[in-house]
C-alpha cells in the first residue's frame, strides 16, 4: 500500500511539473506534407494551364527561371505554395491567390517539387569542348560570365538556373525565337547620317538610346529622326544553325548547363 502511495504521490508530482504525460506527443513538430500521385497528376494539369507559358512545357525555362534541380525561392511544398500564392516581388513572378484554389496551388507546388527532385537527364556532348568552343567563337565578345565578357547580349553567369538544355539549343541556333526582356532590337534613321541598330537601351518621348553591335552607346533626340523601327521579332545574335556542326552544338549546349551562378 505504502509502495503504491509513493507511486501515484510521484506521478501526480510529475503530471503538475510537465502535463499530462501525452502532452510531449503534441507538441511534436508536424511531418512535412507529402504529395499524392493524384496531386501530382492534377498539379501538371495546373501547371500546364498556368505555369507553362513562362517557365516551359517541362519547367525547364522560358520568360520564368529552370524548375528543375534546386530551387533559389523555396525550399519546400509549404514555400512553393507560398510562392505560387504570392508571387516573388522584385520580379515578374505574380501571385495566384485569386485564379487558383488553395487545393490547386497545393497540386501545382507539388508537381513543381517533383520537377525539382527528378534525376537530371544527361545533356549529350561534352562541357568541356563547348567552353573552349565558346571562347574560339567569340561569344565572350557579347556575353558576360564571372564578370567577363561583353555586355551586347544577356549575361550567362546562371543561365541554366533559368534555361533548360532544349531552351539553350534554340537561342543558339534561332536566337530570334525566343526575345529576352530588355534586348529590343530598333532601327534608328536620322534625318542626315548613317542609321542605328541595335538594343534600346531607354526611351522617352524625346531621347532614344542604343546600343550597337558594337557596344557603343548612341544618345539620339528623336526630332533628329525620320524613323525609328521596333523590330519586335529581331535579334543581334546570329544564328548558328549553320556554323556549328552537331556535335559542336551538343557541346556548346553541355557547357551552358553547368553555368548555375554561385555554387
């Protein structure tokens, strides 16, 4: 009798120290949310209809960033919800608060997760090959990597964070095919002088500038002008369908891949 009063004395000492003894059970963390097959299935169907006119058919890049691999504004299901519920500010990222369903946004993070976590394919060619490839075609006149190069084309630094192999091989052999923001090609014509073309760099109603081929800047006040053409569908970069060989291309292409910014 003694023994059992000690027993139940301790326990109930314990039980006004700590709670009751189910209390450590529920403030255990929450597990993670994991997917149903079903939620990656609905998610691609979201992701289809939304998400693919910016970051590509398979989320591997397009206007919006690579989906595949690691992923630089979420970390997991609850933060690409988030994401996709809000946007990303500073970019062109919006929110999908109001067109979706808290359930669709949940779907479509999933499947964007899947992306994220899928073995990389292997891209054809050799890195290697195509850096020095890239250095003997000149493409460092234009472009900029690790704070080398030119600056008439767009930075490489990251690129394939944001492009996938596929969107890779098109700029480089249909560089008109898909126009990065910022890099309007126009055509100036002024009333005396040899015409401009090249990037727009700014424009107002009075001044318009450009940047040639050559780098150069050119300030030109618009009542100087007899035209200025917006070649909407144009490009400075040529094409090099016919320059490079197959292989040179898988290389060139292999080589983009690796270029992910900061490691």
């Amino acid at each position: 009798m003694g023994r059992e009063f000690s027993a139940l004395a301790i326990a109930g000492a314990l039980t006004l120290l700590t709670g009751p003894l189910d209390a450590a059970a529920q403030v255990r963390p929450a597990r993670p949310p994991v997917a149903a097959p079903t939620d990656l299935a609905a998610g691609k169907k979201v992701f289809d209809s939304q998400c693919a006119w910016c970051h590509g058919n398979e989320g591997d890049g397009g206007m919006g960033p690579n989906l595949h691999g690691k992923l630089r504004h979420a970390t997991d299901l609850k933060s690409i919800a988030g994401i996709i519920a809000g946007g990303i500010p500073g970019t062109d990222m919006p929110g999908f608060s109001g067109p979706l369903t808290e359930r669709a946004r949940t779907q479509a993070a999933a499947y964007v997760q899947s992306l994220s976590r899928a073995v990389q394919r292997p891209v054809a060619g050799n890195a290697q090959r195509g850096a020095d490839l890239y250095q003997s075609t000149g493409c460092g006149g234009c472009h900029v990597i690790d704070g080398r190069g030119g600056i008439v084309g767009p930075e490489l630094t990251n690129i394939a964070a944001r492009r996938g192999p596929a969107y890779l091989r098109e700029s480089i052999v249909k560089p008109a095919a898909s126009h990065p923001p910022g890099y309007l090609v126009v055509r100036a014509v002024p009333k005396s002088g040899p015409e401009v073309r090249g990037i727009r760099l700014n424009e107002d109603v009075f001044w318009i500038h450009i940047r040639d081929a050559g780098g150069a800047v050119h300030t030109l006040e618009k009542s100087d002008l007899t035209r200025v053409d917006r070649e909407i569908e144009a490009s400075l970069m040529p094409s090099y369908e016919s320059r490079l060989s197959a292989p040179q291309l898988d290389d060139m292409v292999a080589y983009l891949s690796t270029l992910r910014g900061a490691k």
